[in-house]
C-alpha cells in the first residue's frame, strides 16, 4: 500500500512538473504564428529526419545487450523489440514505467533474472546521462556565442562526467580493489558512519551491470557514437526543415537538452519539460522564441507517434500483453 501511495505521489509531482514547464515554455508565445510556421514546415525533411531517429533507437538496443551480464546470447529480434515497447510505454504510461515493461518484457522472453535486467538498466541510463554531459560540453566548442557561465558549466560537468566514467569502469573492472581504497578512505571515519558508507557502496556498485569483456565494453562506445551520430543527424535535417541555421554544433547542444529533458519527472513522454529546455536551449544561441516552439513541438512529436506505432507493432511481434506487463510487481520479472 505504502509503495502504491509513493507511485500515485510521483505521478502527481510528474504531471504538475509537465504543466508548469509548459506555461514557462510557452509563455509569451505567438501560437498563430508558431502554426503558420508548422504549416510550412518541409515535409521531405521533417520525414528523413523521423525515419532516421526511430530507426537508430535499434542501436541503443543492441547497445543494452552489452549492458546485460551473461554469458547467454541473447535474440537481437527480443532485445530491439522490447526497447521498442519500452519507449512507447513511456509516451503512454507515466513514472518512466516504460524501463521496468522492456526489463520484464525481455526477461520473460529471455528467462533472465530480474535483478540482472534492472541493473543493466540503470547502468545504462546513468552511462546516458554522462553521454549527455559529454556532449553538451563538445557542442559548446562550435557554438561560441554562448553565455559564459553555460560555457563554464558545461566545462565543470564534461570534467566530472570523464572522472565518472572512469571511475565506474575502475570499481566494476576491480571491485576488491576499490572497496579496500575505500575502506582505507573511511579509516579516518567513527565505526558506525563507516558501517553505513560501506552498504550505501556496495548496493550501488551491485546495481551497476554491465559485460566486461573487452569487445563488450568497445560495442557500448561504438554503439554509443553511431546511435548519437544518427540522432544528431537527424537533428540537424529537422532544424534545416524550419530554415534554422543548422550546425553540428547546435543539434549537439539541442539532443544534449533533450535528454536533460526526458530525465525531468513528468507526465507521459515527457510533455513540458522537453519543450522547456529546447526552447530555452534554442533561445540561448539566438533563435526567436516562436520559431522554437513550433520546432520544438514538431520535434517531440517525431520522437512519440512513430514510436507508439512502432511499439505497438513490436508488441504484437513478441505477443505480449502490455497491461500485464504494466501491472508486474518487480519481485516477478524473471
């Protein structure tokens, strides 16, 4: 019960976070204007840059299989099919439900356990959350007319995003190792304190999942790249197609917001925060604030229609039912 009033508090918070940011967003928004520019809009554009986005989405699965640590291969049918699901799940369910359906889908399909799904999970979104910090900060190099403090900012995180990178892949890489340099650290430390750092460490480095074979750990970066690049291409076409002065730079710093974006609790696909910080990314180098909402809308939309049509093909694909799949307690993903 306590764990279901939790879930219907987030949900709560998510909704009022999702109206909030689309006041600010498009506050002092021409919305006649912002349409008339939708309206001429180049289609053929607009439609490479929605086939190229959905299709790289193929990418990141495969990119999770190599999160998952087992020596078991998995299908790529199954992996790509339930990142599918996963992501039409969330443009309709709310609270990110859609991580725990694509951790159950392919955990009933695949027979692993829970516990090794979901671990692989989280490492992967955090790795995408310092993929994006990284990103961010090499936009800025091609976009010098940026403020200074978003320029310093973005310096600060790329610095502390590296140390993480390489700080996750030393204490998974050399487990042992690191918890004796942290026990030496918590020396200095009164017993209990110690005790307590000690579970904190452990329950973290444990949820961390990931292969750790050398062609594993290539096939993330490699994945990582090609499934950005795309998405970055695509980026780039949709700001072309509403006559923005496109540059690889910009749709960095764009797919860079975007995610920071989707990582805000919400409602649904993320509706309020995502327009936020792309009109306010957009905004930042210039672009009038109409002309980046009607992009800003229009970009949202490529990114949650072709995946609930995509999702619910997939669906069908692997035969799973998804209000099922929605109502799974975690203690029965398998």
């Amino acid at each position: 019960m306590k764990k279901q009033y939790k879930k219907i508090i987030s949900i709560i918070i998510g909704i009022i976070i999702s109206i909030v940011s689309l006041y600010f967003a498009f506050r002092g928004i021409d919305l006649k204007e912002s349409l008339k520019i939708i309206k001429e809009v180049n289609i053929k554009y607009v439609t490479i840059a929605v086939i190229i986005s959905n299709v790289v989405i193929a990418l990141r699965a495969l990119r999770w299989g190599c999160f998952i640590p087992i020596e078991k291969k998995i299908k790529k049918s199954n992996l790509i099919a339930s990142v599918y699901i996963g992501y039409m799940a969330n443009n309709i369910f709310p609270a990110k439900l859609g991580e725990v359906i694509r951790a159950y889908v392919l955990g009933a399909k695949e027979n692993i356990s829970k516990t090794t799904v979901i671990a692989s999970v989280v490492t992967e979104r955090l790795f995408d959350l310092i993929t994006g910090v990284i990103m961010l900060a090499l936009s800025i190099i091609f976009i010098p007319s940026l403020p200074i403090t978003v320029i310093y900012g973005a310096l600060a995180l790329f610095a502390i995003s590296v140390i993480a990178v390489l700080g996750l892949m030393f204490i998974t890489m050399k487990r042992e190792l690191a918890f004796a340099i942290l026990n030496k650290i918590l020396s200095i430390l009164p017993e209990k304190i110690k005790i307590k750092i000690n579970e904190i460490a452990h329950k973290f480095i444990d949820g961390i999942g990931f292969k750790k074979d050398k062609k594993s750990i290539f096939l993330i970066f490699f994945y990582t790249i090609t499934y950005w690049s795309g998405q970055s291409l695509a980026c780039f076409i949709m700001l072309k197609a509403f006559n923005i002065e496109a540059t690889m730079g910009l749709s960095l710093f764009v797919i860079a917001a975007s995610g920071f974006g989707f990582a805000i609790p919400s409602a649904p696909a993320g509706v309020g925060p995502f327009e936020w910080v792309i009109i306010f990314a957009l905004t930042l180098v210039g672009i009038n604030k109409t002309l980046a909402a009607s992009f800003a809308i229009v970009y949202h939309m490529m990114g949650v229609f072709p995946i609930i049509i995509i999702g619910i093909i997939a669906t069908l694909f692997l035969g799973v039912n998804l209000k099922s799949a929605a109502q799974q307690p975690d203690e029965n993903i398998k």
